[in-house]
C-alpha cells in the first residue's frame, strides 16, 4: 500500500498559489483494508475514503470506462492493481496529472510540469472527449488561473469542441453547470470562463441567453462598443473589480439579457428589455437550480438598473418606487450589492471605466431619508389604516425630495 498527494496541491505548490485541500491516492489497497485501517468511507461511485484524524480524502487508485453518455456514463475499476501511473491517466489536464511520494519527490509521466511552465491548459489523454465536465473544468481553470497567464492548448479546444458536436454537453446536469460556473464567478477572471465555453461552442448550449448578446448592437452615444455581449462581458469585469461577491458578478453578468430578444426592427433600441430580461433570469435560474439569492440580486437590477442611470431625472415619487422596489425598507442589506452591479454596468463601457458615478449616493441618501420617516409620529397625528398607509408615502416622497434636492447633481 502506497499513498500519493496528487492533483490541485501539487498543481499549486509548484506554481506558488495558496491551497488548503490535499487529495491522495492510494495505490495496491482495497476498500476492506482502508476501512480495517480506520478510514471512514465516503464515496458513491468510487472508493473514497476520510482519514480518521485528518478528516482529508484518501482514493483507491483506479482507472475508467465509458459506457453511456454522460458525467455518470463511466464503469471503474479500483483494484489493488492499478498503478499510480494508470490512475493519473485518466486525470483531464496534464497539470492535474502529477504527483509526490511520501519523500516529496515529483512523479510527472504526462509533462504536466512543462506545461505548467508554459502555462497551458493540456488534455492528458484522448479520454478527455469522453467527459463533459472536462469542458466545464478547463473553462474555470482558465478564469482561475488567468493571474498566471494559463491558455488553453488548441488540440485541447479541439476536443472540447468535439464534446460540444458530440451532444456530450447536453447530457451534463444543471447542478453541476451552475458549481462550476459558481467557482468561476468566484475566481480573479470569471469572463474567461465564458470567453473559453464560447469558443468551444458551447455557450450556446449552456448559456443560450449570453450567446444571444453577442453581435446585438446597442446605441453608440452610450455605448462606444456598439456590441452587448462585449458590453456584457466589461460589466462583469467592472464587478469583479467592484466586489468578490459572486451574486453581485452573476447579477453584472445577465443585467441586460433582455436585450438578446429585442425586435430587430427597433434596434439599436432595447426598450421594455428590462422587464424581458427579468423573465429571462427567472427561467435561468430555474433551468440551472441557482439560488435564489443570486435569482433576486439579479432580477432587482434587470429591472431597476436604468432608472438608476437616470436617478437625476426622475421625480421623488419615482425614486421612492424605486426604494419600494428594492425592498430596501425592510431588507437594507438589499442596497450594496445592487448598487454595486448597476455601478458595474455603469462603468462596464468602452472610455467609461473611471468616471464617478454619483447616482449610487443619491440613492443611499434616498434610502436614508425614506427610513428616517416612522410612522409614529404619524399615529399620534390620528392616521390610521389605509390614511396611514398614504401619509406615511406622502412623507416619504418630501423627505426622498428634499435629500435630492440637497444635492441635486452630485
């Protein structure tokens, strides 16, 4: 019985990223004996196995093989036979593939250091066309590792385009589309994970509603760079310098989907394409089974991000449905991260990356003075039920009126 750290700690140590999971195979055991040597079982499909005091996952070695399609479509074997070198084999990317001994020494039979060193993202085996995660990994490790400078090899696009021709890609599960998709919103380039699904074609299979931006133009005076999938992709750049909140990136990302469904006869206008776009997130959301709290983010700022923009324009009684809107009087935690998108979406323009937005403060100081009028002072004035209800807006809308007023274009 052999054990091997493999996979993302090896992957990291060498390129210096932090990491704080270890992964290890274990080559020429059996599920029995790790079990008589304390190690708690773990895994579903394969063995997996829990240390009993560090708690950090031990694998059987083993190999697989493809017998339907799909993420489950696969047959393994975990016998005491197969080698380190066979385990490895099956890995998906050459820098995943390597491991070290006991004594720290590398083991490496599929270059995966070299291709670390030049930075790309390498397939270790044909084998790799027969996953469809596969594609969904090397698309997040490309967001992932963009700091670094990683590029997908062209062979390895080759196949991942294979997967998407195949019908592979439509055999993959919406949880595990949106884990993937969720890490790379989490990582330093979420726009990669895109721009990598799209030129192996398959965004437009995952992601139908962002493929549709592109090539959709949008009125030049506001949008020097005409195209709304381009236009897309700056916001979402523009949130991932705003804020590490993933919910508030998603939100950036799919603001403007209504836009992908606009009548051509109207274009380079989009009107009414926030309320299409609202629509569109809930379908999304649904389709994927993303949480609500990325679905709510995202509706909110589908729907109000305009009026925002125009926050200078509008009339109280507007600005406070706005307020009302965004629920903001009863969940204040709600003003941030939609503040922060729309910000985003302000900013996510050719020219326009570092130019104030002062709406966002005129809407804080909104929201400030819709929350100081309590309806206390009220009560003792003799309003009740419905009157109550109508001078309680009524004091809200002066007191949003005079918080503008103070500083009617900052």
């Amino acid at each position: 019985m052999q054990t091997y750290l493999v996979g993302g700690a090896v992957r990291d140590r060498l390129l210096g990223r932090p990491f704080t999971e270890r992964d290890y195979v274990v080559v020429g055991s059996s599920p029995e004996a790790m079990e008589s040597n304390g190690f708690r079982p773990v895994g579903r499909d394969f063995p997996v196995f829990l240390h009993p005091e560090t708690h950090e996952e031990y694998a059987l070695a083993r190999t697989e093989r493809k017998t339907a399609r799909g993420y489950h479509g696969f047959q393994f074997n975990a016998s005491p036979e197969v080698t380190l070198e066979d385990d490895l084999e099956r890995r998906d990317l050459t820098i995943n593939a390597m491991a070290e001994d006991a004594d720290g020494r590398l083991i490496d039979p599929y270059n995966g250091q070299a291709d670390l060193e030049a930075r790309r993202l390498r397939h270790v085996s044909p084998a790799f066309a027969e996953d469809p995660v596969r594609l969904l990994r090397v698309a997040r490790f490309a967001a992932q590792l963009a700091p670094w400078g990683f590029e997908v090899a062209p062979d390895t696009l080759t196949l991942m385009r294979e997967l998407v021709t195949s019908g592979e890609v439509d055999a993959l599960v919406p949880e595990r589309v949106w884990a993937e998709c969720e890490k790379a919103l989490k990582s330093p380039a979420p726009r990669r994970f895109l721009e990598v699904l799209r030129e192996a074609g398959a965004l437009a299979v995952l992601f139908p509603e962002i493929e549709r931006l592109f090539g959709v133009p949008q009125p030049e005076r506001y949008h020097p760079e005409i195209d709304t999938g381009v236009h897309t992709l700056m916001v979402l750049d523009q949130a991932t310098r705003l804020s590490d909140a993933p919910e508030v990136r998603f939100a950036a990302l799919v603001h403007d989907l209504g836009k992908g469904t606009t009548d051509p006869e109207i274009l380079p206008s989009h009107h009414g394409h926030e309320e299409r776009g609202v629509d569109l997130i809930r379908a999304l959301t649904e389709r994927l089974r993303i949480p609500n709290r990325y679905r709510d983010l995202a509706v909110r700022v589908a729907r109000y991000h305009g009026l925002v923009h125009r926050i200078f324009e509008l009339r109280p009684k507007t600005v406070m449905k706005l307020v009302d809107g965004l629920d903001v009087l009863r969940r204040p935690e709600n003003v941030e991260p939609f503040l922060l998108a729309v910000e985003a979406d302000f900013r996510g323009r050719t020219g326009w990356e570092d130019k104030p937005y002062p709406q966002a403060d005129a809407v804080r100081r909104a929201v400030a003075a819709a929350q100081g009028v309590q309806p206390a002072a009220l009560i003792a004035e003799g309003h009740k039920g419905k009157a109550l209800g109508e001078a309680l807006q009524r004091e809200r809308v002066r007191a949003v009126a005079d918080a503008l007023d103070a500083h009617p274009d900052a």
